[in-house]
C-alpha cells in the first residue's frame, strides 16, 4: 500500500525530473519522510521535556529541603514555633509528580537530613588530619600549648584526634515550647591527652519559645566564648583565649533591636571543674598530689551581647553583623587540698584552702566591608586554670593563693574569594605569683591559609610562633607548622 501511494504521488512528477524543470516549491521530502522526521522530533521533545520536569522536581525538592532546614535553624536561634506547612490542593491525574522532600536526604559537606513531620535531625562528621612540625617540643604533641623548657628537639607529629561527630535535633512542637538537642563528639580524650578516645565534648537538650531558650547538659563556656580562625581545636588556649566545655544549665533571652540587630542576654548555672582536662590524681603519688574539687556549689556565668545592624552575606558564604559586641564573667569557689597524707583518709585531716574564682571579658566582632573582618577578646580575674587561663595554673603551689590572670587575642581575617581565607593574629596569657618553677607568660603568634577546595575537601597551612616564661627557666621559644587535611562528610 505504501508503495501504491508513494508511485501515485510520484508518477505525475517524473516528467518534470526527467526534464530538470521542478520548481523549488516541489523540492521538499516526500510526506512518508517528512512524516518519520516529524514524529522522531517530537519524540526527542517529548524526552527533552521529561528529563526537565525531573530535573525540577529535583530542584523543588531541594528547594523545600533548605527551607525546611532553614526554617528549623531560624526557629532554633529566635525561640520561635515554626511555621505551619500551607494547606495545598488534592493532585489530579494530569498534575505533576509531587515536589515533596523525602524523608532523608544527603548534602555534601553537610552531612545528613532525616524529616519527619515537624521532626528535623541533622547528622555529620569531619575527618580531620592535622601534621605538626616543630624546631623544639611542645606540649603537647597533638595540641601545641605550651614550649617545653627541655633544650632544642626538633619533632614531628601526625594526627587525626581532633575529627569530629556531630547530631542536631529539632522536635516537634510542644505547646508554645520547640525541644531540640545537640551533640558533639571527638577523638581526643581532652585537650592535653595524647591518645585516642571517643568523648562528647557538648551534649545538651534544650527548649525555646519566643526569644526564651533553656538548655541543659554539657555546653560550651560563657565565658569569654569566642573564638580565633587557628587550625587546631585548642583556639589558642592557654595563650589568650579563655573557655572550655562543662556541664551546665542555662537560661537565654534573645530581643529584636532596631535595624535588624538583636541583644541575647545569658545566664548559667556550671560545674567548677572543666572536662575538657584531664584527672591528674595519681594515688601512686599521693602525698606530691594537690588535689582541685569543687566547694559545694556551681559556679555562675553570664553574658550579655548586642550585635548591631542585620547579618549580610560576606565573601566565603559568611553571614556577619557589621559590629557584634559581648562582656562576659564568671564567679565561684575552688577547694584546694594541697600535701596529702598517706594518713589523711584515716584521720580525716589534710591542708585545705578555698580559692575565689572570677573573671571578666570583652569580645567583639567588626566586619569591614565584605572581605575583611577584625575580632578580639579581652579578659582578666583569678583562679582561672579550669578555663584554659592563667597557663592552666588556678593556684599558687606554695602558698595555695589564687593566681591572677589576664590576657587577650586578636585577628584580621580576610576571605579573598568564596574559597580562599588568610587569617593572622596574636594571643597572650600572662599569670602572677604561680611559685617556683611556675609559668609566667605563654603566647602565640599566629597566621594561616585556609582553602575550601569545595563543599566537603578543605585544605589548610598554618605557622605558628610560640613563646613561653618559666619563673625558673626563663624564655623557651618554638616555631609550629600546621597542615589540614578535612574531610567534611
């Protein structure tokens, strides 16, 4: 049949081709051809369709992913409900597939999303390799604090302790009340451990609701709690920058000020006694053993900070405030048994003293421009070891006295595109009346190159001069370099 019909379209042409005379209106295919090209187009449309409603679906779906997340983040640090889902109308046969996220999802660099109803829980991990290379040793190897005061020993060490777990959980709703929960995990024991462990360093609940926040667990300090942009997770302790982690139970106010800034006023009830050092008490050694407890009651901290205009989005992805400002302080008591006995536990005696701690810091934050920014901290007070101050040292061994402290760091930092950051700064902890063979001064001179190659590979070089006092020893000086390698999963 089709050759019937192709003959009887073409038989009253062929005269016309034989003489070399069609005009080019007849020049076109025949209809069977252009038939088959016209349905082979259609088909690739109809494919070139398909593939893009898939690829909107994807990108719907993303979409109400990061604004699912973003939602319960908002919602986390306002205090406030979050928003109920709009009412949406029953699918029909011809309507699209449904942009709904699934119940899990996975963002490089970020980790993963589990939803369910108004449920959020976000888990990740980094796996962080940090070399450190030094003209002299420094304590400890994994974490440079402090120069040994031993002569000149060239060392070279290689870790990956400071690689991190972590979870965040928002729930839903309860009244006016939204709980959530965080948790922190790491693979260093504490901060002056040289093995490996798995150790929560925060762990807390908490409920929010209206710019009101409580939270209870183990939570970063109050207390002087910002931080400098140096690669190891010590943040120059010990050499300027006060604060660890401990259990605690707080109470936070958050209010709108006017041009998109807000004041957070905060207040905590806290152990004395920082987990983020280790228990030295050895009872092989017991009568050279000065033992530090708490006095029977928590210590109180507080802070209250203001940052001034809205967050704007800076180079690097930041969102920063043009200024931000906070004053912080901490008070409480210290037991000191200092000479133990091997007689004490039987006739219930032993030299003890009580010492006050306190302390008072002023942190900020200036944005300059969208590239540069320039933070700090200031801080002083007493008997503050257990805060990675005062060189570690809380007392005077010889006397049992408070050792007074004060010090303070500073940065500039600079994001020269969205994936390259140079950061360099200075840090200081100075510490009197520590005693013989006491440690007077520690500071840090600091400056690094921190590269974001994407959104789960990030690259670093740090190098790091360090200079330690000893009462007794005098001035020990070391020079660290520092390379990163993270993988952010």
């Amino acid at each position: 049949m089709v050759g019937a019909v192709v003959r009887g379209l073409v038989g009253p042409l062929l005269p016309l081709l034989l003489a070399g005379s069609i005009g080019p209106a007849l020049a076109e295919p025949a209809p069977l051809e252009q038939l088959e090209r016209l349905e082979r187009e259609l088909e690739a449309s109809r494919q070139r369709l398909a593939e893009q409603q898939s690829r909107i679906q994807a990108e719907l779906a993303d979409q109400q992913r990061l604004a699912d997340e973003l939602a319960a983040l908002r919602a986390r640090i306002t205090g406030s409900p979050l928003p109920e889902a709009p009412a949406t109308a029953p699918a029909t046969a011809s309507a699209p597939a449904s942009g709904a996220p699934p119940a899990v999802s996975y963002t490089p660099g970020a980790g993963f999303s589990l939803r369910s109803g108004d449920s959020l829980l976000r888990i990740w991990a980094e796996a962080k390799l940090l070399g450190f290379s030094s003209n002299r040793y420094v304590f400890n190897p994994g974490q440079p604090l402090v120069v040994g005061p031993k002569d000149p020993d060239p060392s070279y060490d290689l870790t990956a302790q400071q690689s991190t777990v972590g979870a965040a959980f928002q729930g839903p709703r309860w009244g006016s009340w939204t709980p959530g929960a965080y948790a922190l995990f790491t693979l260093q024991d504490n901060i002056l451990a040289e093995g490996y462990g798995f150790t929560p360093v925060v762990f807390y609940g908490d409920l929010s609701s209206s710019g009101w926040r409580i939270a209870a667990g183990q939570q970063f300090d109050l207390f002087a709690p910002r931080d400098p942009d140096n690669l190891p997770s010590g943040k120059l302790a010990t050499t300027g920058n006060p604060g660890a982690y401990r259990p605690q139970l707080r109470l936070e106010r958050r209010d709108a000020l006017g041009s998109g800034g807000e004041s957070l006023l905060q207040l905590g009830l806290s152990s004395p006694i920082t987990t983020a050092l280790p228990n030295s008490f050895d009872f092989d050694r017991l009568p050279e053993q000065k033992l530090v407890e708490d006095n029977g009651w928590p210590n109180v901290e507080g802070r209250l900070s203001f940052g001034f205009g809205a967050p704007a989005e800076r180079a690097g992805g930041r969102q920063l405030r043009p200024l931000e400002l906070g004053v912080s302080g901490v008070v409480g008591q210290l037991r000191v048994f200092d000479k133990i006995r091997l007689t004490d536990p039987i006739t219930l005696k032993a030299d003890r003293s009580v010492v006050n701690v306190w302390g008072a810091a002023l942190d900020g934050r200036l944005a300059l421009g969208r590239h540069l920014s320039l933070s700090g901290e200031l801080y002083s007070g007493q008997a503050l070891g257990e805060y990675m101050a005062g060189i570690l040292q809380t007392f005077n061994r010889r006397t049992n006295q408070a050792v007074p402290t004060s010090g303070g760091w500073a940065q500039l930092g600079a994001a020269i595109n969205d994936q390259l950051r140079v950061n360099a700064g200075y840090g200081i902890d100075t510490a009197d009346d520590t005693g013989r063979f006491g440690l007077t001064l520690n500071s840090t001179a600091f400056a690094n190159l921190i590269w974001d190659v994407n959104p789960w590979l990030q690259l670093g070089l740090e190098a790091n001069y360090k200079l330690t006092n000893y009462d007794r020893f005098g001035d020990k000086d070391a020079w660290v370099v520092i390379s990163q390698l993270l993988l952010k999963l």
